[in-house]
C-alpha cells in the first residue's frame, strides 16, 4: 500500500510502498479515504526539536482520517466491512489508575497515532475496535475525515458553561474557529477572536463571529467598550500557545472568570499570578478529547445542524502531499485535506 514515512531524520516525508498492516484479534483494518493534515504533522514533516525527540525514524505518519471497514479481528463484534469510521488518535492502556477509574483521555501510557504508533496518512491503518467511531452514511467524509480536531475544539468549548456568556477565542486556526463555532452553536451571546494572521481573520469573518480582532490594532479594552461590556468576557480559549495572547486573555477577563488552555508554547514564559489569585480566575488546560464522550458530542452537534465545512480550505490528492504540507507551512489556510480514495 502507499504510505506517507518518515523515512529520514531530516525535513520532509516520503510516499513508499510499504506491507499493509496486520490486525490482531481486536482490530479493525480501515481503508482510509481522506485524511486531515495537523499542526503536529508540520512538526513531524519539518523536522523541528520536538518531531525529532519524540517521532522514530521509519514512522507511517498522520492521525486525522475517515475510511471504511476493511475486515475485522475475531473478537470483533461491532463493526462491519464497509462501515464508515473514524478513530480516537489516543490508544490507552487499559490498566493505569487513570484507565480503570475511567478516566482514560488521562491515561499515563496512552500510544499518539501518527507519533508513537503507525499512522493514517496511508492506504489502510489498523486500529482498536474500541478506538473507532462509526459515522452514519450521510455525513461529508472532508467533515468526518477531521473528527479528531473537531474534537479539541469541543473539548474546550464544553469545559465551561456557554449560554449567555461572553466568550474569547485567541488563535483563529482551524482548531480555534470550530471552538467558536461550536460556542455560537451553544448560546454564547458575544463570540470574539483575535489572531494576527490577516487570512485566518477574514476566514474568521466569514463565520458569523460577533467581532474579529487584529491585536496589534485594537485591544480586548476597545471590544468591549464597543460591545457594551462592563465586565470582562465570561470564558476564554487559549488557542495560540502565544504568551502575550494569555497575558491579555487574563487581564480581560471577569472577576471569577474561566479560561480553558489548548495552545502550547514553544517555551515556558512568566504570568501574572497574583492576577489569577486575586481575580478568582480557573484556568483548566485541555488535551486531546474525553474519550468517547466527546466523539458522541460531536456527531450530537453535526447532527443538529453545526456546519464545520468552512474550516477547511483546501484539498489535494494524496500523492500532492509535499503542496500540501506547503500550504499548511504558509498559515494560509484553514484545513487542509489530503485525498486517499484513489489507489
């Protein structure tokens, strides 16, 4: 089968023709279809310090995707050949105290797709039964092929409580602007993002948000004077990993505030203490998706009528991945899907 490897400890990727994967008794082989390309594939495909201390050298990359049943392992009982699936990126372990006590999107030896275990960008992938989610028929597979960001973002807009409040979204990329819409979806009543990237703040734009902001133009402070606002904004989403984006996030928001942390920093950097102290703010960090509760939250919010279609921007065949991986290294661009459908 085709397969896109990290065949070399240098920036890049490589289309080989490797073995399709065996399946153990609990498996399912997957005929992968489209495939969503992440900021973590950029890592991997870049080559930075990070790819290279936690990606091994031979790796079948890629962890977002949709495809059909191939064949199942014996045990499995479940899913059908030609059913269409997606799967949870997070394989656990089953036997933590996190695991066990059900709490496994915290489980201290969980296995990433794509990253520690063999991934999706390829013409079949083998998962856990338990991992996979089975999609109706009629959804958009460019929609089910991303379930796996989707689910970052209903992850942190589901943290807090969003009808009626006033929300802050910092980092208009894909996983950001499914935050906010899923925020509009659920009844916030001001939906604000802000972003530095001139493009990813007209796709925002286009969305329907209640402001988009430029922070090197126009501070939190003029919103909400704009808006009428005498208090600060209810709940925040670190989307950026940018310092100053959380310092300012912070200094927005109301007495007793909540701001839910999805962005990683590239390196540690100083806040405010004393700020979150004295303001009662809670700050949760978030990581990956509740497993599967989310998975079934998402389909709940496609079901009744949540478009996350216009998030993504882009598309290629499987085989112009090297354009592809260009333009997500542009940040021009929302997400971008990679086709397989084509042998």
């Amino acid at each position: 089968m085709r397969a896109l490897v990290k065949s070399k400890a240098e920036p890049g990727l490589w289309m080989e023709d490797v073995p399709v994967p065996e399946i153990a008794r609990e498996d399912v082989l997957v005929r992968v279809l489209r495939t969503g390309i992440c900021g973590t594939d950029h890592h991997i495909y870049a080559w930075d310090r990070w790819a290279d201390e936690h990606v091994a050298v031979g790796l079948v990359v890629g962890h977002e995707f949709v495809g059909r049943v191939d064949r199942c392992g014996e045990d499995v009982t479940e899913f059908q050949p030609g059913d269409l699936v997606s799967g949870e990126g997070h394989v656990v372990c089953g036997r933590c105290r996190n695991c066990k006590a059900g709490r496994r999107v915290e489980c201290a030896r969980s296995q990433s797709v794509g990253v520690s275990r063999p991934g999706a960008f390829a013409d079949y992938i083998a998962m856990p039964a338990s991992n996979l989610w089975h999609h109706p028929p009629s959804i958009d597979l460019d929609v089910a092929a991303i379930f796996d960001p989707f689910g970052n973002a209903v992850h942190v807009a589901t943290a807090f409580r969003l009808l009626g409040e006033d929300v802050l979204i910092t980092g208009a990329g894909p996983i950001g602007l499914m935050a906010a819409l899923v925020a509009r979806h659920a009844g916030a009543r001001f939906v604000v993002a802000s972003d530095v990237s001139d493009y990813r703040r007209d796709l925002a734009g286009r969305l329907g948000l209640t402001r988009v902001v430029d922070p090197a133009t126009t501070t939190l402070w003029d919103v909400m004077a704009e808006l009428q606002m005498t208090e600060g904004f209810d709940v925040g989403f670190e989307m950026s990993g940018n310092p100053n984006a959380l310092r300012q996030m912070l200094a927005s928001m109301r007495h007793g505030g909540k701001v839910a942390l999805l962005g990683l920093p590239e390196e540690p950097f100083e806040i405010d203490w004393s700020q979150l102290v004295m303001n009662m703010t809670t700050v949760r960090g978030i990581y990956g998706r509740q497993i599967m509760e989310t998975w079934y939250e998402m389909s709940v919010l496609v079901g009744s009528g949540l478009d996350i279609s216009p998030v993504i921007t882009h598309r290629f065949a499987a085989d112009e991945f090297d354009e592809a991986f260009r333009v997500v290294g542009s940040a021009r661009c929302g997400k971008v899907i990679l086709d397989w459908s084509e042998a």
